[in-house]
C-alpha cells in the first residue's frame, strides 16, 4: 500500500513540474493521484513533509531559482512563467523562503556570503545548544562533501533557519542558544567539487539530506542531543530554497 501511495504522489509532483504555469488546484491534484481530495491530502503531506499547496510554492519558486541564474529573462517574465499572476507576490515568497529578493539572489549567481537566518532575541535560551552527529551513509563516508543544517519550524527547510552552522563534512555539530519551542533539525549534505552544490535541480544525484524533530525546546539542564542520519534526496522531497554561501 505505501508503494502505492508513493507512487501517486510521484505521479502529482510529475505532473506539477511538467507545467507550473498551470493553476493547480488540490482537487485536480486528487485526481491525478486516484484519491478523495481529503484522503490525497492527507497522505500527500505524510509522504512529503508539507501540504499539496506548499509543495507547489516551493517547486514553482525552485523553478524560478534556475531561470535566474540560467536565462536573461526579466523578473516580471520569470513571475508568469512559473504561476504567478503579481509580480509583487512572487518577489515576497521568493525573498521569505530563498532569503534574498529575486533580483540579488541572481546578482549573486545563487549563493550568499552568508546565510540568511531568523533572527530571534532570547535574552535567557532555555538550553545552551543543540548538538549532535551528522552521520553519513557508509559508501559516502569518504566523500569531500559540505553540510548545512539549520533549525526550522517546518520539518522541511522552508524560509530561515533560527539557527544554523555549516561543515567541512559530516560529523559533530552544534546550534547554540536554540529559542524555546518546537522545532526541526534539518541537514543538506552536497558534494564541494561541484559548482552549482547549494543549487539543488531536479535530477539531484548527490544531494544527502536529513531531519531530526519534532523537538520541544523547554527548559531543562545541559544540551539537548540530536543526531541526524543522512540519506539521499528523492522526487517525493521538496527542492531546498534556502540561499546558502559557498566555503
């Protein structure tokens, strides 16, 4: 059965990228998968992480990521291209989820000198940090790759971390002052020798990723601990948007 529900949800997210400038509506969407709308939304979201909705924004403002840097169409173009009726809406979406508005995002050829992050005054955290191990899986053990990871409300990267560092490679890591609430621990793991690393595209073949969360951060003595197990992107994961800095 759960093949099965992968494979419909693959059918959608198949169809979505085939034509983003298409309205998708959740009731095509359970269609195209063979479900009631209710039932389709509710094992799409188990399946990916996010509602049908928000997997569309992503793949819509991931698709607009690579317009910028691979064309010289304008903004207003790459906004109707990709779905949006205002110019103004797509900017917004893209610079709270991306970090950065459209316009630097392709000024800076799509990497930031550092990342953009949420910045939340916590005059006391609850606990001093969040620490852990990035553990890769063993035939990727002995690859020269970098890891982001970053603290999120979402169990998916979606708008700014709160909190996060960046590797050489996989190992121990540490998110210091974490603000209370529940949280995400999230982790992306690319290969450094390629050029466009932090650019995810739709054929990924190096990308690693890996989640640790729901975690409730309250107060309590000492660090909290959270590894995070890496393992390689899948169709069904939604395209990171997040800007992120080359080392």
């Amino acid at each position: 059965m759960e093949d099965s529900i992968q494979r419909a949800v693959g059918r959608v997210i198949e169809a979505i990228r085939e034509d983003l400038a298409e309205q998708h509506t959740v009731d095509g969407m359970a269609r195209t998968a063979m479900f009631s709308k209710f039932h389709f939304t509710r094992i799409f979201q188990r399946t990916t992480g996010i509602s049908p909705g928000r997997f569309l924004m992503v793949m819509r403002l991931h698709r607009a990521k690579q317009l910028l840097l691979s064309t010289s169409m304008s903004i207003t173009e790459i906004t109707h291209e990709v779905g949006y009726a205002s110019v103004g809406t797509f900017s917004s979406r893209f610079s709270s989820s991306v970090g950065v508005s459209p316009s630097t995002y392709r000024r800076l050829r799509g990497v930031t000198p550092q990342v953009p992050v949420d910045n939340r005054a916590v005059a006391q955290p609850p606990i001093p940090a969040i620490q852990g191990m990035v553990h890769a899986p063993e035939s990727e053990e002995s690859e020269d790759r970098l890891t982001f990871i970053g603290l999120f409300r979402d169990p998916v990267p979606l708008g700014r971390p709160v909190r996060c560092t960046v590797l050489e490679k996989p190992g121990p890591y540490r998110l210091d002052s974490p603000p209370p609430g529940q949280w995400y621990v999230l982790a992306c793991s690319r290969l450094r020798g390629r050029q466009d690393y932090w650019q995810a595209n739709w054929s990924d073949d190096d990308a690693l990723i890996g989640v640790h969360g729901p975690m409730t951060i309250s107060r309590r003595p000492g660090a909290m601990e959270a590894d995070l197990h890496l393992r390689r992107m899948t169709p069904l994961d939604p395209p990171i948007l997040l800007a992120l800095p080359l080392p």
